[in-house]
C-alpha cells in the first residue's frame, strides 16, 4: 500500500470560503440578499488572509508537501482593468510562506467567484468572459506563476453542467430568491457560476481554460497546468434506460472536458461520493435507503474516488492529482476511515496502471461551505467561529503520518494519533 516516489500529499482551500472580507465579489452579494439562495453570510471566514502563515505552517508540520489555494479575481481585478498590486503581493507571500516550509504551491486561478464587475455584465452567460478571464490570468500569472509548484486554470470546470437541472429545480421553488439574487448583483443569477448551466455554458468555459491555460504557460513553461473536474462515480441499474442515460450524462457532463484535459499537463480530479441512474432515466445523488449520509447529504462512498480516477484516465491517459476529495462529518472517526478506503481505491487504481500523481484533500480548515454555510465539516482543523483558533483533528495527524511515510501502512492505529478527539488549540503566530 505504498505510493509512487515523489507523490504529493496536499490539502486543498478557495479563497472566498475561509480569507475573510470578500466583499466585492458576486457570491458576497448573494448572501446579503434578502431573502438568500445562502444559508448565512461568509463575513470574516477563517481569517486566513491575515492568518495564512500559521495554517501553512500547520499544514508543514502534520508532513503535507503541498497547499492547493486559490487567487481571487475579485481583490487582483477590483474594477476592469484596474489591477492591484498590494493584492498580487499578497499572494506573492502565500508562495513564498509555502516554499519557506517546503510545501508545493498549487495555485487556481479560478474557484467559483467573480469580481461584481464581470457579473454585472452577464458573468460566465457573456461572450466576453473568456477574454477577461485571460486577461486576468496573463497579469495574475506574470506577477505568480513561475513561483508556482502547479497551477489549475477553473475549478470544477463541468460543474454548473452536473448541475444544470438540479439548479432549475431550485429556482422555479424559490422565486422570491431568484428576484433578490437578480437584485443584488444587477444581472440574471445565471450570470453566477454555480447557476450558471446552460447550453452554451460549455463552450464559453472551454475557451476560457484554454486561453488561461495558455497565458499562464506563456508566463512559466516549466509550470504543469490543468483544470479540476467534479467527477463522481456513475453507477446505472442494469436496464437499457438508466444505461443510456449514464451514457448521456458523461457525454454531456465530462466528455467536453475530457477532451480539453489530452491538451493539459495534468487533470485535477474531485470526487465525493457517486451519482446513480434509475430506470426511470434520472440521474440522482440521493443516497440508496439505508445508506450512510454525510452532512452534505451525500451517500458515505470513499471508493468512489478510485472509480473517477479510473474513468478519467481511460478518457484521457492525462496525469491526475486528485485536487479534492473529502467527507463533512462531526464524526473525525468517520473521517479517517473514509480518508484511508478512499486512498484504498487510490492506491488500487495505481497499481492497475492509473497514473496518479498525488492526494489533495479538501479540506484543511473547517470553513464557508457555500450555500450550506458553516455547518459541514470537512476540515482537517477545527476553527472556533468565535475566536478564529484552530485544534488539529486526528484526522489531520493520521494524513500526516501516512504522507510522511508515503503508504497507508501508516497511521492505522488509534494509539498512534498523538491527539485527544477533541484537538489540540494552534496559535504559532508566524505569518508570513
């Protein structure tokens, strides 16, 4: 159950869901409508633009090598055209923070959020998006990128097309939702990413990961550069319908994307649980009766990940870096299970020939889960909402110990963790 020489062991963040004071993006204006689409305000997050040196340092000491974050167009790109350099040195310093503590750099360019600008003009549904992400990711990477470890262009490109029907679902039940999120930002809440499925959605995504990508090889050849993928388990009743149906969603779904990924470095891979498809030609999520649920809802599925993985590979033979894969839970118990039978699968995929080239789990902070708010849990640290002080999980010692001897042979045992459950308060105070 040992990993291939040189795989790297990360834990992965976005910068709106834990930096803090994100106010001039589009989802900050989503969740002060009234009434909102999100179950409360982001407000301070973890604090992490202030306090990234003492997380990275955190994550360096459990024996990760490698921090997945994300710049936020909205501080670099405040007003079109106007760029900001005390934002662009902010980001300078995380790089720099990382390598101090020799953790890779990973870095996206793009996790969900638009500054009000680009949203105000139709976001990811204008024709002009993809320029101006290009161009944002040209300066970005002139001022970043060959300081970068890796680099992925969008994340979870071929979400808002996973979602698309789910989506209008949700707006034909909450109307008053929908007039107040229009409201909020001053254009259709298509404009948005999670919302943002459409027909055309694909091909104005395309292009902008293209184009980003190609702007952030000019700036550093020598960084490996792809996209993230939402890609989870597909499993169809063994029916003609639910097959095609199988057939279609990943056609329509993953294959455009996968297609893009032969040209990439390398695909990030995010896998959480799996998708099942009904004789009734339904894709679902909803977790079979009886089944183990996350608090995100999600069926308790950790192998899923080997079987995205493999799916990937066979579509592409494009290396992969498992960018996320992670479980909300109270229970830290259930997270180390599910971080070692998904590694389980991993390791399995590797040996049958699946070329994967590191784990990344999402999350390291407990933080800002979107619409949910703060109350899933994916962390690997706890975060007191009140004091912003982190408590290390077992989890996060069990991770360590086994990327530090890069094989599930470690960190089996419950003696080895040298954390009670509750965790242990961190405040090294070393920023920067």
């Amino acid at each position: 159950m040992s990993f291939p020489a040189g795989f790297v062991w990360g834990a992965a963040t976005a910068a709106h869901q834990l930096e803090g004071g994100n106010w001039n993006s589009d989802c900050w204006a989503l969740e002060h409508a009234k009434p909102s689409f999100f179950a409360e305000p982001s407000a301070d997050a973890c604090d992490h633009a202030a306090r990234y040196g003492d997380d990275i340092a955190v994550l360096a000491a459990l024996g990760l090598n490698a921090y997945r974050f994300s710049i936020e167009w909205a501080r670099v790109e405040p007003e079109e055209g106007a760029f900001s350099q005390p934002a662009l040195d902010h980001y300078k310093r995380v790089i720099d923070a990382c390598w101090s503590r020799n953790v890779q750099p990973v870095a996206t360019f793009h996790h969900f959020t638009n500054p009000r600008w680009v949203t105000r003009d139709g976001g990811w549904n204008d024709d002009r998006f993809p320029d101006r992400f290009a161009r944002y990711c040209d300066v970005a990477a002139g001022e970043l990128a060959g300081e970068l470890a890796s680099a992925c262009t969008i994340n979870e490109i071929n979400l808002p097309d996973s979602l698309g029907e789910l989506m209008l679902r949700v707006k034909a039940k909450h109307p008053d939702r929908v007039a107040a999120a229009e409201q909020a930002l001053g254009a259709p809440v298509e404009s948005f990413f999670l919302f943002a499925g459409s027909e055309t959605y694909a091909r104005r995504a395309s292009r902008a990961h293209v184009l980003a990508r190609d702007a952030i090889k000019a700036a550093a050849p020598h960084v490996p550069v792809g996209m993230t993928m939402s890609i989870q388990e597909c499993e169809a009743e063994p029916v003609e319908t639910a097959q095609a149906a199988m057939r279609a969603y990943k056609q329509r779904v993953y294959a455009p994307y996968y297609e893009l990924a032969k040209q990439d470095d390398f695909l990030g891979v995010q896998t959480y649980t799996r998708t099942l498809f009904g004789a009734d030609g339904r894709a679902s999520r909803r977790p079979p009766s009886g089944a183990e649920v996350t608090q995100m809802g999600y069926e308790y599925r950790p192998q899923a990940l080997g079987a995205a993985c493999r799916d990937a590979w066979a579509a592409t033979r494009t290396p992969i870096l498992v960018t996320e894969s992670g479980i909300a839970t109270k229970d830290d118990a259930r997270r180390r299970a599910f971080i070692r039978e998904a590694l389980g699968s991993v390791a399995a995929a590797i040996a049958d020939g699946v070329d994967i080239r590191g784990y990344v789990y999402w999350t390291l902070l407990d933080n800002f889960e979107w619409m949910s708010g703060y109350a899933p849990l994916f962390g690997l640290v706890g975060v007191d909402r009140r004091t912003q002080a982190r408590a290390i999980k077992p989890s996060a010692v069990m991770l360590g110990q086994i990327a530090r001897a890069n094989s599930l042979d470690a960190g089996a045992s419950e003696a080895d963790f040298a954390l009670s459950t509750s965790g242990a308060a961190v405040g090294l105070g070393v920023n920067g």
